[in-house]
C-alpha cells in the first residue's frame, strides 16, 4: 500500500510522467578508506564490489554498460526512460575533468533522463558540488550520500573513516546549491541498538534531505564483518524486529520525504545472513500490513 509513505517510483512517475527505471553503472572507481587515502580495506560489510549490481559487465565502459543496461530494463518492466546510476562504490571520488565526461556522457543518452550519483560524504569537495549544481541545472539529478549511521563510534566500528558530521556538513553545502540529496543509512550495524537507529533517523528527518534509502546490515561473504559474524560479535536483526523498526522510522519521517528504499533483497550464495532478505516482497508486505493494523502512515509522528 504505497500510499502509506512517498516511495520513488511514484515521486519518479510524477515528475516524467512515464515509467522511468534505473540503469547501475560501475566508472571504475574506488573509495578513500580502500585505497591507502584515509585507510585499507574499505567498511567491514563491503564486500569488495562497491555495492555493485551483479548484471554488470566491470569489463565494459560506461556507454557500454549504459546501453546493455537499457536494453536489459527496457525488456522487464517496459520502462521508457532511465536514469543513469553510478552505484558502485564512490562515484565522486575522482578529479573534475574525468567527473564531467562521465556524466555528460551518460546524459547525452537520448533515453536517459538524468542521473543519480551515489558517494561518500569525504568525497564531495565544493568544486564537486560546483559540477553536480550545473548539471542539476541541466537535467534531472540525485545525489546519494552513505551515512549508515549518525553514532561516530559505530562509524569507526565498522571502519566507515568518516563522521556523521562530514555526512552532515556535506549535506549542508549539497542543499545550499539547491542540489537533491538523499541519505543512505543501514540498520542493524554492530553494538546499535533500536534507540541508536531511530536517533540517526532523527538527525537525518533534521538535515532537510529530500530522501532516504534504508538498508537492513547483510553479511556478505568474504568480508570482515563476515569473520566477525562467524565469531558471534555481531547479531542481525530478525524480521519482525526489521518490520517494526521500519514503520517505526516512516512515522517519524516528515510525510514529504521520498522513502528510496526500505530494505535491500540478498542473492543467494553472496549473503549469509539474515535469511529473511531473501525475500523482499514479503518484508515489503508485513510493512504495509504493519502500517494498515496501526492504522499509520508517513509522518504521522514528525
């Protein structure tokens, strides 16, 4: 029952007026706490693809992944546009020459509609910034920003190498040029209890971002918070804690505010835990029938 909160698809059909798809793209980029800048290894639950979507081909450019991809969507869900998303790892995280022939190549697309531009908060200096208004000018544009959370000690559990105030400082510079911005933020993360998440969403309902993706914490194979998960330091969050934790924070979410996505879907042979993510659309309906037994909706709470 979308109509329960602002989901994207529908913020998406309002504003083109057709049914309009993103496409994920991977520029081959990478992220300061990985390559040595700020630390190695990237954050514990990376589990070194950057959060890269599977159908993509990393051999490919982007064009090429641009036109796949399009093909691809086009033939499930009988899109009609799309939005480039540079998803894998920090998309920002480059000089300011090769930013702008990656996106300008991408809008260029006569299919493309805009683009969503996916980043961490440390890779946004104001030249940046300065680049992605001018495009925003010039096209539709999200900029994802990666808080996961507002705890710093959280923060530096999980070696994210950043502060919840440079996630709030960027958001700050990005909404003074008018740009769009959503927040990134995972549930579940280890030593966080129920009071600590809903605090982040709160800071985060604060910061006049105009969106939200919410996350629940996966265990991906091969990374350090697999080793830890393996060793009984870190427990996941069952699904009737997820659901409550969800309607929990849409209520205190302002009812404008675009809910992105609510919780993420595991492939099978990359996750190990929790086994519940391996179906989305039965977490997505408990949601709504926790919303519509609470007789609740978006914001009713704010």
């Amino acid at each position: 029952m979308p109509h329960h909160y602002r989901t994207f698809s529908s913020y998406l059909h309002e504003y083109f007026g057709v049914r309009i798809y993103r496409v994920p793209l991977d520029a081959g980029m990478t992220c300061p706490n990985r390559d040595g800048t700020r630390a190695w290894g990237g954050c514990t639950f990376c589990d070194g693809s950057g959060a890269a979507s599977p159908e993509i081909n990393t051999a490919d450019s982007v064009h090429e992944q641009l036109e796949s991809g399009i093909q691809r969507v086009r033939a499930r869900f009988r899109a009609k546009k799309f939005l480039a998303y540079f998803q894998s790892y920090s998309n920002t995280y480059a000089s300011e020459a090769v930013l702008h022939q990656l996106y300008n190549a991408a809008i260029e697309h006569p299919d493309v509609g805009g683009l969503i531009i996916s980043t961490r908060p440390d890779c946004l200096p104001d030249n940046v910034l300065d680049l992605l208004a001018d495009l925003s000018r010039r096209t539709f544009l999200y900029l994802e920003i990666g808080l996961q959370s507002a705890c710093n000690r959280t923060l530096e559990r999980i070696n994210r190498q950043h502060s919840s105030d440079d996630f709030f400082d960027a958001v700050k510079r990005a909404r003074a040029r008018n740009l769009n911005v959503a927040a990134h933020v995972i549930f579940g993360l280890p030593g966080e209890d129920r009071s600590q998440m809903l605090d982040t969403v709160r800071q985060v309902a604060n910061c006049q971002v105009n969106a939200i993706k919410i996350h629940q914490l996966c265990i991906y194979k091969g990374t350090a918070m697999e080793a830890d998960y393996q060793q009984g330091q870190v427990s996941m969050l069952t699904a009737s804690e997820y659901v409550e934790l969800i309607v929990d924070t849409l209520e205190i979410l302002p009812p404008e505010m675009i809910i992105m996505r609510l919780v993420a879907e595991g492939r099978k042979g990359e996750v190990i835990a929790p086994q519940w993510c391996f179906d989305k659309r039965e977490i997505v309906s408990r949601i709504n029938s926790e919303l519509l037994r609470r007789g609740s909706r978006q914001g009713c709470k704010a």
